[in-house]
C-alpha cells in the first residue's frame, strides 16, 4: 500500500513559499530529560493541506462524517521530501484505507474483542434510537396542552361568574329579607360548589388520561439512562483494553503502550487520531518529520465549533499528553517566526507609505511586536491589525490560547494589565482595540455600548449582489446547541443592523463595504449570507455554506473611529485591506 506521497500530490511543481512562517507548534516535553520539544506547523504543511482539501472536496465520502485530517511532511533518509496523510478513528467504518497511513498496531490484537463490543454498541444505539422516538411522548405533550387550554378557559368562565354572583349578593341582600334571601344566597353558594366540582372533575380526568403515559415515559428514561450507563461501560472496557495492546514508538526507537503513557486513563479515541498516528508511522519507518497541519472537514458534531477547512492544534484531552514521548528523539528544528524577517519591512514600509499619504487622522506607530503590526499606541491604549487566523483573546482549553493579546502581554512591560475592548473572528483580520489601564477600557466599552464607535468593514462575496446599497436588519440568536453559529431569530434574536455598500464587482465576485451599527457576533456573516439579507456568503466562510477553497475568510475590519477618552480627541484608524 502506498502511503509515501510526492509534493506534487498536492501542490503545483512550480509553487513557491516566500518565507517559512510557522502558525503553531507541536510541542511537548522530553518525559526523560526534560527538554521541550517542538513540531512546527508552516505555510508548506498548510498549503500541502490545502491540496488535500481540494481532493476532499470532489468525493462525498469525505463529507459524509465530521473528522480531522492531518498530513505530515518528512524527509526520507536520501534526502528527499515526501507527505504522509491521515485522518482520525475510522473513515466511514474503515480504519485502513488505500494511501492513508494505516492505524497504530495493536487495534489488531483486540479485533475479535473489538468486533463484539461494536456490535453490542451498535444494539444500544438502535434501542436508544427507537426509545427516544416514543411516540407517547408527542401524544402526551400535546393531551397536555389540550388540558390546560381546557383548564384555562374554565378558569375563565368560572372567574366571570364568580364576579357575576357578588354582584348578585350585594343586589339580593339590598332587595331581599328573611327567607327569601337565605334561599337566594344558599343557590349562589351552590352554583359556587358545582363549579368547583366540575373543576376537580377535569383535573381527576386530566390524571387518568396522562398518568399512564407519564409512566411510560419516566420507564422509557430510566431505560434510556440504564442503556447510557451500558453503553459507558462497554466503551471504557473496550479503551482499556486497546490502550494495554496500543504500541507508540518515538524518534529515539522507544516504544511504550497507551497504558504506560497515560496510566492515569485516557479518553476514548486516544491514539487514533491523526498526530500520534502520523508520527509514529514516520519514527517507525525511519523517516524524518519537517511539519505537520491538521484541519477540519466534514459537517460539525454536536457540541462542537469545529468548522470545515479550519487548522486545529493538538488536542488537549487526547494528544497534547503524548507529545512530549512521540516527539522524543527528534532533533530540534529551528523555523523563523512568521513574517518577521521575511514581510516585517514590507509591513513597515506599507505602514510609512500611509502614514506619508494622511491616510490616517492621528500619527501611527508602525512597531512589529510579536508578528503584529502595530497602528497607534500611547501610554493609555494601543491599537493593532490583526492577522487572520490569530485570536482576539485565548480561548478555553490549551491549544487555543495564542492570541492577540497572550502576545502583547508577553513582550510588553505593563502586557499583564492589558485588555482587550472588543474582539473580531478568528478568521477576521482588521482593526483590534486594546486599552491599557481599567479606566480607558471601561470609557472605551461604554463608547461601544453607546454605538458611538465607528466600524467599517471590507469584505468579498462568493456571488453576485443585484443591489448597489441599502441597511439590512436581521435579529441574531445564538443557538446554545449549536455554538459557534448565529441564526435570524425575530422572537429570540437581539436587534442587529448593518449599512452596505458595493465596491466593485470582480468576476463572479462582489466587494462590499459593511457599516454594523451593532455588534453582535458573527453579524456581517450573517447578514451576508441569509436569504433576507444579501444572500451570498463571504468568500472562505465555511460555517454559513461557502463551499470555496481558499486560504481565508475575506472579511477584514479596515476603519475605527473614536474619541481618545483621555486626549479628548478623534481617532481614525485604517488597515489597508490584505485581499
């Protein structure tokens, strides 16, 4: 089976990196001397990924089931470079599969044992399956509903009488004596017990009718719960057993089981996903790895962010604990950092030629601190342009915390008590405000609040837009069950409104402008792409449908207006638009 692949499997024999930039690294400790060890992830691991990308995306096979690829670069012992590629768990019930790097051995040992144990799975995913469509769910639901609408407008009938007899009370103790009224009064108070008889009736009725199905239902979960419970502990012994026959092997010819490695216990999953699986091929084969990328392809699981074509780093429950003994015994690769001796000049003179030409309001700054240029700083705030694919701000868990602002508290003096006003995607590039002291941000915050800030917006669709400009006002929600995306929601949904205004027409392509007098997340992808709004996705915006492969979304924030809160004077900011 061949596994080893040339470059020109996946890029054109012609193209060229102008500069080795790395995006990430792989990295971990030494668990015998210490030392930290690192894996880079450059502009050639991503565009090699890229020309996987491209074949992914003309076979439906790959689309069926979300799941992270990942291809590793390696030099062979003559000196020549070739790629290996991989995906996670198995691929479409397949762990082996024609030119793919085959899984780590010991999954054969426990086969028989493997086969079983998913079999069985299988059988509680078909009963839960079925349980989870009672049908006596619906029908309880909606006897439910039917009983409390009975039950209100009883309630109703019987509050409009209720006021009708103290009226007549107050009317027949006015008019009436002696027997007469006893009789009168004793025919309201029994019109009064008759209708609270009628009422327990309706609830006694309301009981028997929904009770049986009640209990259906609650047998019905503790079934679902027990099978859970089942479901559970097959997987746990099953893992065990595949952690105690699973067999990692590092650079330096040491080979140790998942057991061994993480005695502690280890997720479900562990060892089969892409890195660990990369690289023990390539020590196992004697091959030397260069760079490695890993992305995203394949609709989103539940629960999950993950977005199609996206680079994702090492996993912080299954692999990151495995770096330090898989990379073991690798020499230390030494990659610049990104575009600082390679395009810092080109930055530097791009901003000087700007800063030549007025096209900023207030003098800019031009530093490079970290990869990021800077546009204006003072000793109250600092403003920079954002590179596309660094966060704003980290994130959750460990493989998300290089951001924009992890950076600058790095390298500068008063980093720690710096913080960020607002944010932009991931995927944004543009314009990123930071204050540096509690007050400045807390003035600048409320400037935003107040929508007394100033945002412009350049982006390219992935279509045509028939009208020249116009507002678009669309309610965005965010669906708690499928984070990260927003929807229109008109009951849900907070106010959003964007101005637009088309630039240019490019081909099949349109440029806009966006104005958002809101800001909410994802806003102008939104509006871009729903059908009442303008209808067409930004180009590269793979989470609202555009099927394009490119190398990024093309939403970048070019403007920011604001008053200094400390100078007492406007600030107008540009970032020339990179696309």
């Amino acid at each position: 089976m061949v596994v080893l692949h040339p470059l020109s499997d996946f890029i054109d024999c012609d193209f060229e990196i102008s500069d080795s930039s790395c995006s990430y690294w792989y990295e971990g400790c030494c668990l015998e001397s210490g030392e930290r060890l690192k894996l880079p992830r450059t502009s050639m691991s991503e565009a090699i990924a890229h020309g996987l990308m491209k074949y992914l995306v003309n076979n439906d096979c790959y689309s069926r089931e979300g799941k992270m690829y990942g291809i590793l670069l390696v030099e062979l012992p003559n000196g020549e470079q070739r790629v290996l590629k991989a995906f996670s768990g198995l691929l479409n019930g397949c762990s082996l599969v024609e030119g793919w790097v085959p899984p780590i051995s010991g999954r054969d040992e426990v086969a028989l044992e493997e086969a079983r144990t998913l079999a069985q799975l299988d059988a509680i995913k078909q009963e839960l399956l079925t349980l989870k469509q009672l049908t006596e769910r619906q029908q309880y639901q909606t006897l439910v509903d039917e009983f409390e609408q009975q039950l209100q407008a009883m309630s109703d009938r019987h509050r409009l009488c209720k006021h009708r007899r103290q009226e007549k009370r107050q009317q027949i103790c006015n008019t009436l004596t002696s027997e007469a009224l006893t009789i009168a009064l004793g025919q309201l108070d029994e019109e009064s017990r008759q209708q609270g008889i009628e009422r327990r009736q309706l609830k006694r009725q309301q009981n028997a009718v929904l009770q049986p199905l009640q209990q259906l239902i609650t047998a019905t979960d503790a079934r679902i719960s027990e099978l859970k419970q089942q479901r559970k502990a097959l997987s746990r012994q099953l893992q065990a057993q595949m952690h105690a026959s699973y067999s990692l092997t590092n650079f330096s010819g040491r080979s140790q089981s998942l057991q061994e490695l993480m005695p502690g216990g280890s997720p479900t999953g562990t060892g089969d996903c892409c890195a660990p699986k990369l690289l023990h091929y390539a020590a196992t084969h004697n091959l030397k790895p260069l760079a490695m990328a890993e992305f995203w392809w394949g609709a989103s699981l539940v629960n999950q962010d993950k977005i199609q074509g996206e680079f994702y780093g090492a996993c912080a429950e299954r692999c990151q604990p495995l770096m330090g003994f898989l990379l073991s015994g690798l020499r230390p690769i030494s990659i610049p950092n990104r575009d600082f001796h390679t395009t810092a000049p080109l930055l530097l003179n791009r901003l000087t030629h700007l800063r030549r030409s007025n096209v900023f309001d207030s003098p800019a700054f031009s530093t490079i601190k970290g990869e990021i240029p800077i546009l204006y700083e003072d000793e109250w705030l600092i403003v920079v342009n954002k590179p596309a694919g660094l966060l704003s701000v980290p994130g959750r868990y460990r493989d998300r915390q290089d951001s924009v602002l992890s950076r600058l508290r790095h390298l500068l003096a008063d980093g720690m008590a710096l913080t960020s006003v607002h944010r932009l995607d991931q995927e944004t590039s543009g314009i990123l405000l930071l204050a540096r002291d509690r007050q400045t941000h807390r003035q600048l915050s409320q400037q935003f609040q107040q929508r007394q800030i100033h945002k412009v917006y350049e982006a390219i669709l992935s279509g045509a837009v028939t009208v020249e400009q116009g507002v678009i006002d669309l309610p965005l929600w965010g669906d708690p069950e499928n984070r990260p995306e927003q929807k229109v929601d008109w009951q849900q949904g907070k106010p959003s409104l964007t101005h637009f205004q088309v630039m240019a027409r490019e081909g099949d392509y349109t440029r806009v402008e966006f104005t958002p007098l809101t800001g909410r997340t994802h806003q102008l992808r939104v509006h871009a792409a729903d059908a009442r709004g303008l209808g067409v996705t930004i180009l590269g915006d793979r989470l609202y449908g555009c099927c394009a492969v490119t190398s990024r979304l093309h939403l970048h924030a070019r403007e920011l207006r604001f008053e200094h809160p400390q100078l007492e004077k406007t600030l107008h900011l540009q970032a020339i638009t990179p696309f």
